[in-house]
C-alpha cells in the first residue's frame, strides 16, 4: 500500500487508518513505495486476472477466434477450441 497510516491528516499525531491485522506491527509498514509486494500482486491477480483454469493454452486462440472457429461449422475444431481457448471463445465465468 503506498498511503501511510497518516496520509490525509492535519495533525499527524492521529491515524486516518490502521492495519486490520497486528497494528502495532504493520501500522509502521504502511506506505512503503519501493514497489508492489508479493501480497498486493496476489490481491491485483485475485481481483482483476482471470482463473488459471480460464486460460488458453496457444498465443494463436485470439487469432482463431476471430475466425470463428470457435462457433463455426467444424466440429472438431469446435470441441479443440472450447477445450484450449475458453477465455478466447468467450467461455469463461469470470
């Protein structure tokens, strides 16, 4: 987190906000800004990346979704698409 627990304040005796979890122990930590820690890309991934299981597993599915082989007439490409490209033909949940 880059705000410090008394970013925001007038009077910097006074916290505008402590850690939820051991303050006395990670209230000094709050506002590093060295760069992002391993927790806060965990939490970015969480919120924002799709599930692992979501992913596909060739550079090209894009490509080959634009030329519907997603949807289109071939079965059997159809069914190789659905099973390596989900997140190109659109299949996933999140």
């Amino acid at each position: 987190m880059h705000y410090s627990s008394t970013s925001g304040t007038r009077n910097f005796q006074r916290k505008t906000m402590t850690a939820r979890i051991n303050p006395a122990r990670n209230d000094p930590l709050m506002g590093q800004r060295n760069g992002l820690t391993a927790s806060d890309i965990a939490e970015l991934h969480r919120m924002y990346c799709a599930p692992e299981s979501c992913a596909d597993s060739n550079v090209y599915c894009g490509a080959w979704a634009v030329q519907n082989l997603c949807t289109g007439w071939n079965q059997g490409a159809r069914n190789w698409m659905t099973e390596n490209c989900p997140k190109s033909c659109g299949l996933c949940t999140e």
